[in-house]
C-alpha cells in the first residue's frame, strides 16, 4: 500500500507538470498597435509671382501704361529717397542715384537711370529718344498749335497761348488730351536740380541715351519735344518698352 500511494503522488505531479506546460507554450494575444506612420502634410512651397505689367501696343512698340515708380535697382538694391529739396540738390552734387515722389509722381536723376544696376523691369527698357520718335510719328506727330500725337497721349488738359485777331492780344486756350493711344501721360512736370518741382501743362520721362522727352505746353512745343544731353540732377519721370 505504500509503495502504490507514492507511485499515484508520482503519477499526479507528473500530470500536473504536463498540464502547466502545456499551458505555458500557448501563444499570448498580440496588441494591435498602428505602426503606420502618418502620411506626412503636403510641403507647402511659396512662388513669387512677378507683378503684371499693364501694357499697350502702338506703332508695333509694347510700351508700359504707367510710369516706372520702383525704389530698387534691379539686383534688389535701394535707390535713395531724396525727401527734401536739400537730399535731392546734396545727391546731385554727388552723383548719387536718387528718386523723389511728390504728389504720387516718382521722379529719377540721371544717376539713377544711368547706373549699371538698372531700374527697368525684367523684360523691359527705359524707352530710347529713338522709341519716343517712333511714338510721335506713329500717333501723326504734331507742332506747337496741332499736337495730334500729344492729345493722342495724353489725359489731361492744359493751355497754350494763341494769338487772338479779334482783340490782337495773346490769349490762353485749352487744350485737352484724349489718350486714345491708350498711352495715360498724367501731368507730371520735371524736378529741377534744387528739388523744385514745376508740374505745369506737360509731362516729361527720361530717354535711355540721356535725353528728355516731353508732351504738353511746358517747352511751348505741343507737337513733343526732345531735349539732349539733360542735366543730370534734373528729376523726370521714366516709361519703359517691351524688349
């Protein structure tokens, strides 16, 4: 009897270790966990867009419908702001590219469109003496009393002196633009070395090769004049064509 009860206490340890075994080697349940990482937001990429240029075409020229009124040259660099009459005579006297603004009309030095850096935009040019002749003639010129290409340029109204028979005195008449050229010259003038500024009846730009060009009754010369080799520390205003 005793041999058997401990063959039976043998048996049932024997069983009771198979049963913990078996019972070790099943398989825990995973976690489900989401190892997928999230998709990642779009970049977001900023363009700079290049301003577009109002343009007209006449005569076969693509020119700008607005005057130059940039405060940088070209490569990004400033162009000084003249705010006074003594800044706009000090930066002649230097040679110092300078622009003024007075009465929302940006004026340049001939420094400033001189200078290798450039003001013009990309794709553009400051208008030659030869591309203003162009214009002029293109529009059906004009003289001091007949300024067909002026009125067609212009859109303001000015006056010019003519003599009147009935009282034999000089008298004033106005004249007034049409801008069917699509051209919009506003009044403008021309800032004189001092920083004195005369808007008068006319306007005045730049020309690449160092000239003035103007429409108006400021040259007494309706028809548009062109005036060579301009002081350089004159301020006028600039108009630029299509390459």
């Amino acid at each position: 009897m005793k041999k058997q009860s401990v063959f039976f206490s043998l048996m049932f340890i024997a069983s009771s270790v198979f049963i913990l075994s078996c019972g070790n080697n099943e398989a825990e349940p995973e976690l489900q966990t989401n190892s997928a990482s999230p998709a990642p937001a779009p970049e977001q990429v900023k363009t700079e867009q290049a301003p577009v240029i109002p343009t007209v075409e006449i005569g076969g020229m693509i020119w700008m419908t607005e005057n130059l009124k940039v405060t940088t040259f070209s490569n990004g660099e400033s162009i000084l702001e003249a705010k006074t009459n003594k800044e706009w005579s000090s930066a002649a006297k230097s040679k110092t590219p300078a622009y003024r603004i007075m009465n929302g009309v940006y004026f340049y030095n001939g420094y400033a469109l001189k200078d290798a850096r450039g003001i013009a935009p990309a794709g553009f040019t400051v208008a030659s003496t030869s591309d203003f002749k162009t214009l002029l003639n293109t529009l059906g010129g004009g003289t001091t009393f007949d300024g067909k290409a002026a009125k067609a340029l212009a859109n303001y109204t000015w006056e010019i002196e003519e003599w009147n028979e009935s009282t034999g005195d000089l008298g004033m008449i106005k004249v007034k633009g049409t801008n069917s050229a699509g051209f919009n010259a506003n009044k403008g003038g021309f800032c004189l070395q001092s920083g004195e500024v005369n808007f008068g009846g006319c306007s005045f730009w730049w020309t690449s090769d160092g000239a003035s060009f103007d429409i108006g009754y400021c040259s007494q010369d309706m028809g548009g004049g062109i005036a060579p080799n301009s002081p350089m520390g004159y301020g006028f205003e600039v108009r630029c064509v299509k390459n």
